[in-house]
C-alpha cells in the first residue's frame, strides 16, 4: 500500500498549486480577452471558462477521493506434519512458529482442543479439511489481533501521545470477537481462573511498566505448557472493532476502517521438497501445505483527507502492515528471509560433499 498520508499531501499541494496556476491563467486570458472582437463574446467566454473549470474540478476529485481506498494480501504457509500430528515449526518464520507455539499451549491446557486434534486421522484429507482447518484459522486470527496489539503497545508508549485520546480495548471490550475465538479467549482468561497457573511454582513471566503507572502488571506468562498473554488494544478513543461475519474483523475510526479477512480454506501451496528436507529435515516430504490469506482492505473516510491535525495517532497503519507482512508473508520469506534461491545451491553442494566423503 502507498503511504497514504503522503497521497493525502501531495493532493493538497495539486488543488494548492491549481488555485494559483488558476490565478494566473485568468489573468492572461482577462488581457488576452480585451484583445479579442466579437459578438457575445462574454457568454461564449463564460462557457469556455465554467467547461474548463468542470474538467479540472473533476480531475481532482478523482484523484482526491479515487486513492482512498486499498487492499493488501498476505499470504502465509504451515505444513502438517502428519507423522507427529501436529504442524511445522520452522524457525525463522515468524507466523509459523507462533501458531505452532500457541497450539501447543491450547493442547496443553483445553482438554477439548486436545482431544479434538488428536483424535483426528491425519492423512484422511477430508477429515483434516473439517476438523483441523477450522482451528488453524483460528489461531491465525488470533495471531494477527496478538501481533496488532503488540505493535499498537509500542506505537503509543510514547510521551507525545495524550492519554485522553486513546482508549486501550480490553478482552471485556470485544465481546462478538471473544466469544467467536477460542484461542483468543483461552490465553487472555485471568490467570487465577485457570487451573495449570494454580499451585506450581514455575514461573516464566514478564512483566511490563507503562508511562501511565510506576505499578508493573504481568503481560506474558508460562505454567506447565499453558500459556498467558494479556490483551489489549490501543486505539484511538473513538476507534470501534466487532466481528463483521466469521472470520472477518472490522476496525473502524473517524479517519479510516480497516477490515481483516483470516481464511484457511485448504488451498495448497508448493513448498519445495529440497526445502522440505535439506532445510527442514522432514522424513515425509509429501506432508501437505496449506496456505492462510489475510485480505486487509482499507477505506478513508472523505472527510480525512481536509483534515490536517492529529495524524500521528493513525501513522501505526503502514508500520504494522509492513512488519507483518516480513512477519506472515509466504513470499517474504523465502524471497527475502532465507533467500532460498541462493541458498538452495549452496546446501546442496555442502550435501553432496558430505555424501562423498561418507
């Protein structure tokens, strides 16, 4: 996506410039105008000068409001392992790690879940299509929202931001999407409320100290596999996020509303089986890939564009796209991560080397 507050400036920079070339293009044609005989010259300049205005105005409305609004897709990967009824952790790949983090943790804790996936037969395509996707969805939902709200947490810990126009959106905050995500609410839930945080003394926490509070407040904690992860949103006050349809989360503001589409929908993608098994070290490279699109789509409101304070509020938008899209991305990272190309040769040769030497 194009920086919109860049577009936004160079807009108003075209209709400021427009004015004066208007400026001074009447007062050329008003001397031109005084050289020129004729008949109702008056009327016939008249109509000339309202059909020239029609066409520029028209011109810069379309560019004004014709760039407001933009999609992003993000395509991301996870491979099943169906020996070990579980998906890939490849290091390296930030979106596949996390999911395969946070499933460990809801199997450790939600005796549901872990029944759920374990009782699945793996390698019966149609049974994982309807009892395994469903869950990778969500959990890649709740990764997009986890990484969001990170980002959003260090966006506005800064001092420049006024705490009367921010407003952090609490699990309580988001009932429809709560109650719809069953990862979202299992790691979010009090800790006091869950079992495997009670009577242990394994501790792996952190601890956060906000500008707002000298009082530090547990953000993250791991117990017996379970894990904690406290959620918040912080938005701009007048910000409002629900759930639009299932996997489809709106969040709306008085400058933009962004909606995020998460979709699993058992679509493979190639994955090599070098990669596979020189990188991985899978033993079945005919383990599936499936591929997790999250359609973003972006509206400014009209009114934003003759708005000129307050933006740094709204300057996390490109930010956090960008991050996540080096985060999820499919392309992202074997193009830019690893680099695969490139590296692929150089495995191979240290392999073959390796094979002869044995």
């Amino acid at each position: 996506m194009n920086n919109f507050l860049d577009n936004k400036k160079k807009i108003l920079e075209l209709i400021v410039v427009s004015i004066f070339l208007g400026i001074g293009v009447s007062l050329i044609s008003s001397s031109i105008f005084e050289y020129i005989k004729g008949e109702n010259k008056i009327l016939i300049y008249s109509i000339l000068g309202l059909l020239l205005i029609l066409i520029c105005l028209i011109y810069l409305i379309r560019n004004l409001f014709g760039k407001r609004k933009f999609e992003k897709e993000i395509d991301g990967f996870f491979i099943l392992n169906r020996t070990q009824k579980n998906i890939t952790n490849i290091d390296n790949y930030d979106y596949s790690s996390k999911i395969f983090e946070y499933l460990q943790s809801a199997i450790a804790e939600d005796e549901e879940i872990k029944k759920d996936w374990l009782n699945t037969n793996f390698g019966d395509i149609t049974e994982e299509r309807i009892k395994i996707l469903p869950y990778i969805q969500e959990i890649s939902e709740y990764y997009f929202l986890e990484a969001l709200s990170t980002h959003l947490s260090s966006f506005f810990n800064n001092t420049k931001f006024k705490k009367t126009k921010l407003k952090s959106y609490k699990r309580n905050d988001i009932p429809q999407i709560l109650a719809s995500n069953r990862f979202l609410d299992l790691f979010s839930k009090p800790m006091e409320e869950r079992a495997l945080f009670k009577n242990s003394n394994q501790d792996n926490f952190i601890i956060k100290f906000t500008r707002d509070s000298a009082e530090g407040k547990i953000i993250s904690n791991y117990k017996r596999g379970a894990m904690f992860q406290y959620f918040d949103l912080k938005l701009p006050a007048e910000s409002k996020i629900v759930r639009k349809k299932n996997s489809t989360i709106l969040i709306s503001n008085r400058r933009f509303e962004i909606s995020i589409t998460t979709n699993v929908s058992g679509v493979n993608t190639y994955i090599p089986i070098e990669y596979k098994g020189l990188y991985l070290g899978l033993k079945n490279l005919h383990d599936p890939a499936y591929i997790t699109n999250f359609s973003i789509k972006i509206t400014f409101n009209r009114s934003s564009f003759f708005k000129s304070s307050s933006w740094e509020y709204y300057q996390w938008l490109d930010s956090f796209l960008d991050e996540f899209e080096k985060n999820a991305s499919e392309k992202y990272y074997f193009k830019s991560k690893i680099d695969w190309d490139r590296i692929y040769p150089i495995i191979k040769t240290l392999q073959n080397k390796h094979d002869k030497i044995r």
